[in-house]
C-alpha cells in the first residue's frame, strides 16, 4: 500500500507540474519571456586626468563636431530642440 502511494504522489506531482509549465508557457510568463529591467545609470562618469595626453584627440574632436554642425543644420535643429526640452 505505501508503494501505490508513493508511486501515486509522485504522479501527481508530476502532472501538476508540467499543467503549471504548460500554462507559463502559454501566457508568456516564464522567466525567459519577462523584460529584464536596466538602471538608467550603467556605468560611472569617466574621471578626468590631470595630463595633457588626451588634449589633442580633445581637440580633433571639439572641431569636427563643430564642422560637422556647421555643415548639416538639421543636426543643429535637433542638438539644440533637444537641449531645450531638457532644461
């Protein structure tokens, strides 16, 4: 007798188990199918260097961003509306 009930119990188990998979997996709701959700803030802002080893990148940089405004006005449009609606 405690066999049957053993064997029966670990049946039941078994097909109470694969219903409850079987329903996650239908309504989209196990683990795999919810969204992770991120911190806005990943990473720590870069820390400045006191040297002057970057000063020449720093500066290729600053001009053709500025070049690069000065030539296509539609990206002016954008950086300055959006620069708007953050303050």
């Amino acid at each position: 007798m405690k066999d049957n009930f053993f064997v029966y119990s670990v049946g039941i188990l078994a097909i109470i188990g694969v219903l409850v998979c079987f329903i996650r997996y239908a309504t989209n709701t196990l683990p795999m199918h919810t969204p992770k959700q991120t911190s806005a803030i990943t990473a720590s802002p870069a820390k400045k260097k006191n040297c002057k080893c970057c000063a020449k990148r720093e500066e290729r940089v600053k001009k053709a961003n500025k070049v690069l405004l000065e030539r296509n006005p539609i990206i002016k449009k954008v950086l300055t509306a959006t620069e708007h609606e953050t303050q």
